[in-house]
C-alpha cells in the first residue's frame, strides 16, 4: 500500500456494528485512515502510521483477527495460479519469528469485496499456494510445514492453540475486487476471556436477559467517550456493561436497577471481577450502583452529570414463541417504559450527552415487530443519529462499507433462532 501501512480486520457475526465500532475506536483516538474495502468478512483499511503500536484487540468487542498486510497482488494473476516468488527476505523478516527453526504456518481466505466465484476460485487455489510457500521457505533454508487446509477460514481457537502467533504465522488472503491482500495476524480475540466474564461470574439472571461482553464492548465504544467521563446504566442487571467498562478503563461508572437483586448481582459481579483480574485497582475507579426506579431516576442522579448511558433494557417476557397478540401485548407494555425512561434521560443528560441503547425486535410468523418510540421521543428532543463520524459519512465510503440499516437508523443485532432480537440505536442530546 505504497509508503502507509495497511491492515484487515477480520470481523465477528454482525459485520454492519463491527464496522461502525472499529471506524468510531480509530476516530476516537485519531488515527488518521482510509477506508480501502470491505465485506461481510473484513474491513480493509490504509493508515499513515503503525497503528497497532498504540491500538490492542481487546479494546474491541468486534474483531476476530487483526491483520497487517504484507503486500497487494493484482486479483487476476493471482487467479490465474501466478503465485510464485512471493518469498524473500523482507517476506522472511515480516511473516517468520526470529529464532524459529521450524516455523509451521495457516492460511485462511477471506471475502474483502471480490465476486464469490473469485473467493471460490481462491480457496481452490489454496493447496498449491501452500506448497509453494512452503518450497520457496525451504530454499531459504527454513524447515516449515503447513497446517491441513479443512476450511477456508482457521478459527482463532485453532490460531491460538497452534501457537501461530508466537512460532509460526497464519498467513492471510484477503480478495477484494481486484487486488489480493497478503497479511498476516497479529492478534486475535480473547475468546477465552469473553466467555469466561459470560459464564464464569458467579450471578448470572439468565431469564431477566444478559447481554453479551463483547455486545456491551461495542456499545460502549459506539459513545464514543473519554475514560475520565461519567458513564450510567440504568439497566444494570448482573453488571456486564459496567464490566467492560471498567476494563476499558472508565473511572466513572454509574450502575442502577429496579430490582434489588438485580444491584446485588453487580455488586457480586464486579467484586469477582477486581478478584480474577488483579491487574485492575479498584482505587482508581468511582463506581456507583443505585436501585433505582428508571421512570424517577432523575430523584437520585443529578440533572446534566452523565455524559452517556449505555444500556439495555428489559426486552419482554423470555418465550419460545409468540402470537401477533402475544407481541402487540409485549409492545405495549414496554413502550411506556421506554418514553419514560428517556424523559428522565433528558433531565440527566450533559449537553454533549450520548446515548446507545437497545430495543427490542420481535419475530412472529416471518415479520419482524419493533416498538413504535421514536415518533414518542422526538418531542423530547431524541432522534437516531448515524453511526459514522461525520467525516466518514461519505457517500463513498458508505458504497464501501455495505451496512445494513434499518429504516429507523438502527442496526439490528439477532441470531437465526432468536425470538426477540436487539435494535441498537445512538441518540445524542
């Protein structure tokens, strides 16, 4: 990529929120890039500088794999099984651990863009590739072997557990339209910490709901906040929000819930989470936790002092299935609750204040149901905002990027065998 460095990050399930939150982090902490390409796989991006000298993957909730690349081939060539010579010393330096006398490597193959059929036609090609990275390292004098091509795409258990990143390398083929994109991972996703805050604190209210860690990552990095400022959620529950909010470093960190069980949960949770992560000094933060009544929040937090809210509220009743009445009943029961609830929102809020909430969708027979609240709070002043920054919400880049908008400017966040699915919306005052 000329004289800027490029770099791929291997997204998670939903590719429209991982983009957004990865453009929201970059810009947040001014990296100056440009989107190149994308897909419901990747995002490819070029930037003036390093950017993982001063960028860590657990900041994310949305990245599987970073990626450095290493050089653009022209897509044809390469199609056309003209990849050989790729191997030489800048190749060696950049891909095999210093010290390493037998280096083994992966390879996965990655949508960035390209037409399925030159995917296809990449994996194909993907033995011989191998083989012949494989023999040219060889004629270098590096005793190398590759790991058995099973699917087109390793997984970052498989990266880890094979030691890719530590002695050997997991090489990258990202096809784009007409380039392909040779990098290689330099980090990927925590899986094993994200599951164990999910399933290894000791209170976990599976029937109130439970948001996801890296879900509550990506939320919080949608604010798009500084770590000195004060940040609410009125949903506690069993506290993963306010969990990851101490591990990106928030300081101030305000959890309530109507239910006192429910603040007892966080107060449980964040006490095992100070425990298991001792790195975390709990001197440094000023947290909070209030069982509170959203609808008369305002009774005990001070107007205009939180600088965002991060949440999720309660999503409905926990069924396998619904009728049309058993939805619109659903509906109407939360509806009050959320006009409410940002009623009290607008008296708490600073005047620079942001919020990332979800909503409930419902799926019943083949259609999906969401609440009817936003025509309720544009009264008060909240509109769904987009996304992007301003200077990233190009039409251009929008091209690139492919996201998946709702009408109501939200992003739908589901699994295929959900019943009730997230609606993910960022107001700002």
């Amino acid at each position: 990529m000329n004289d800027k460095f490029g770099y791929c990050f291997i997204l998670g399930n939903n590719h429209s929120l991982c983009k957004v939150e990865i453009i929201n982090v970059l810009f947040s902490r001014k990296i100056d890039f440009k989107i190149v390409e994308s897909s419901q796989e990747t995002l490819i991006i070029e930037a003036l500088t390093e950017i993982e000298k001063d960028l860590d993957i657990d900041i994310f909730g949305s990245i599987a794999k970073f990626v450095k690349i290493y050089k653009n081939l022209p897509l044809k060539p390469f199609l056309d099984g003209n990849n050989d010579d790729l191997v030489d010393y800048d190749f060696i330096d950049f891909f095999v651990p210093k010290d390493e006398k037998h280096p083994i490597f992966g390879l996965s193959v990655y949508g960035a863009g390209c037409r399925f059929k030159d995917l296809n036609t990449s994996w194909y090609l993907s033995p011989s590739f191998c083989r012949n990275l494989r023999d040219e390292l060889k004629s270098y004098g590096i005793k190398n072997g590759f790991m058995p091509l099973r699917d087109r795409k390793l997984s970052t258990v498989s990266v880890d557990k094979n030691k890719l990143l530590t002695n050997g390398f997991e090489i990258i083929l990202a096809i784009g339209h007409d380039t392909v994109y040779v990098g290689k991972t330099i980090a990927v996703q925590d899986y094993e910490s994200y599951g164990f805050r999910d399933y290894g604190r000791p209170n976990r209210d599976s029937k109130s709901g439970m948001i996801p860690p890296k879900l509550a990552k990506m939320m919080i990095n949608l604010a798009g906040k500084n770590t000195d400022q004060t940040i609410l959620d009125p949903f506690c529950g069993s506290g993963t929000i306010l969990e990851e909010l101490i591990l990106l470093g928030y300081q101030k960190i305000i959890g309530s819930d109507l239910s006192p069980k429910a603040v007892n949960d966080t107060n449980v949770n964040l006490k095992w989470l100070f425990e298991k992560y001792p790195e975390l000094d709990p001197k440094k933060f000023d947290i909070t936790t209030l069982n509170s009544d959203v609808t008369q929040i305002s009774r005990v937090i001070k107007n205009k002092s939180i600088d965002a809210i991060v949440t999720e509220p309660f999503l409905g009743s926990p069924k396998r299935n619904f009728n049309f009445t058993q939805v619109h009943q659903e509906i109407n029961r939360l509806v009050p609750l959320y006009t409410r609830a940002f009623s009290e929102f607008k008296k708490i809020l600073s005047p620079s204040g942001t919020i990332v909430i979800i909503s409930p969708v419902f799926r019943c027979q083949g259609k999906f149901l969401h609440l009817p609240i936003l025509e309720k709070l544009k009264p008060l002043g909240f509109v769904p905002v987009d996304f992007l920054p301003r200077q990233y919400n190009t039409p251009e880049n929008l091209a690139l990027l492919n996201l998946e908008l709702t009408e109501r400017n939200s992003i739908v966040y589901y699994r295929a065998d959900q019943i009730v699915s997230r609606e993910i919306f960022l107001f700002k005052v």
